[in-house]
C-alpha cells in the first residue's frame, strides 16, 4: 500500500444496483488497504429479517419496523476470510442472504423511519476514516463528504447471471428468468422510490464492470483512491 493511502484513511462510497459486484470490489479493496469495511445492504436485511421474524408486513406495519431498526444494534466482525454481520449478538450473516429476505428488504428500505436510523448508525461507522462503504445511497446521502464516490453498474443481463451463478454456489437453485425478473423489479423499486431512490452522486466517478475482472475493478478504485487523496478528496477533483 503506498504511504498516502495509509496515512490518509480514507473515505470511500461505493453505490451501485444489485449484481454490480461492489460487495466483492469493496471487500477487496478493504482488505487491501486494511480499511474498514461496511455492507449497508445487510443492514437493510437484517431489518428486513427481524421484521419478518415478528410477523410485521412493510406496508401495514411501516411504524413498528421503523422502531425496530432504532432498536436493533449492527455490528461487523471478522469470522474466519469473511465478514459477518451481527444483530443484538446474533450472526445472521447467513439467513439475510436468502432470495426472501433480499425481496423483503427493498420495500423494508424504503421506510423512511429505518433509513434514519441505519443512516445514523452508518456515519458512526465511517466516523474513524479507513472505511470503504458500500450500498445505494452512501454517496448521496450518507457519506456526502467521503474522499471517493464511485458508481459500479453492469448490465443487468451481466448482473443476473452473477446472482444466479453465487446463488448456485451457495446451493440455492432458481431459474435464471426468474433471478433477471426479480433484479429487475428491485432495480424498478430502488431507483424510483421517494426516498434515497438509487443514483449516482454528481460528483461520483463511474465504471461499468461487464468487461472487467473483479481485480481489475480494484486496482481502478485504489488508483481513483489514491489520486483523490493526493488532490484532497472528491470535490477537488473537478470530475
Ligand atoms: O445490496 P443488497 O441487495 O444487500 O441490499 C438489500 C436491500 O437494501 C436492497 O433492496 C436495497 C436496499 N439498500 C438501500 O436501500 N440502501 C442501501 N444503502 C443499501 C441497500
């Protein structure tokens, strides 16, 4: 790692649709950096979990899930190469990754009351520096300052495909139709939504990742890192 990177701890936010490989690129380049690294989508899981574990249905009980995301604590620890998340304690790395709660958390999301609440927890986090932080809104709304805004899309034949394949790897078999219709309808939901609707930031820098290796990606966010750092953070960068 060059001194500058070290020394700056910086601030990064990565946005993107779902299937855009920022989860991987993040992990990555944290790693690498020995940065922080924060998955604000299993945030929104984890709500979306609870929620259901209580009985709670996003539209009927939008108040109750709202406190609940006040109440819930997040947490991410290291287990073994990966990373899990923790709600109250409890490792949910594994049940907020099932195609339910993915389908379940969108319209989750989109109560304002959780956002609040996520969003604050979400700049407590990136509070130290040395954090790469990724999801829909962290350049928008929850890192507007960050060192680095980055954009990741694919296409979303190219996204489809990525989910299906790390969903069979995980041995959850479903119809590639019905993986690119679900993608479909989330991208529909998360960018249309009245609040925090996923877009770029102005002044984030896009990178569309169908061509590209997940190392390859890396090695353009640490460079776009490293100049943003050396020219003072985002703004002075005049993209
Ligand atoms: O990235 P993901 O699929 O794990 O995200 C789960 C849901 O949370 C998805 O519907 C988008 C939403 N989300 C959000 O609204 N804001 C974020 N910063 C991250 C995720």
């Amino acid at each position: 790692m060059t001194e500058s990177l070290a020394k700056g701890k910086g601030v990064v936010a990565i946005d993107g649709p779902a299937g855009c490989g920022k989860s991987t690129v993040a992990q990555m380049l944290a790693r690498r950096l020995g940065y922080i690294y924060v998955d604000s989508g299993a945030m929104y899981r984890a709500v979306a979990y609870r929620a259901s574990q209580a009985g709670l249905d996003a539209e009927r009980d939008a108040q109750e899930i709202g406190n609940l995301a006040g109440e819930l604590t997040f947490e991410f620890q290291q287990v073994g190469d990966e990373q899990h998340l923790f709600g109250d304690g409890e490792d949910v790395e594994e049940v907020i990754r099932s195609v339910e709660v993915g389908n379940l958390s969108s319209p989750v999301s989109a109560i304002p009351a959780v956002r609040e609440h996520l969003v604050a927890a979400q700049r407590q986090m990136a509070a130290p520096g040395g954090v790469i932080m990724e999801g829909r809104d962290i350049g928008t709304v929850v890192l507007p300052d960050a060192d680095l805004k980055v954009f990741l899309t694919a296409t979303a034949g190219e996204r489809a495909r990525r989910r299906w394949r790390q969903l069979q790897e995980q041995g959850i078999i479903e119809d590639y139709e019905q993986v690119l219709r679900d993608q479909l309808e989330r991208d529909k939901r998360d960018s249309s939504r009245a609040v925090a609707p996923l877009r770029p930031a102005e002044d984030a820098r896009e990178l569309v990742t169908d061509e590209l290796t997940v190392q390859q990606v890396v090695d353009v966010l640490e460079s776009w890192l490293q100049d943003a750092l050396a020219r003072g953070g985002t703004d002075a960068q005049g993209t």
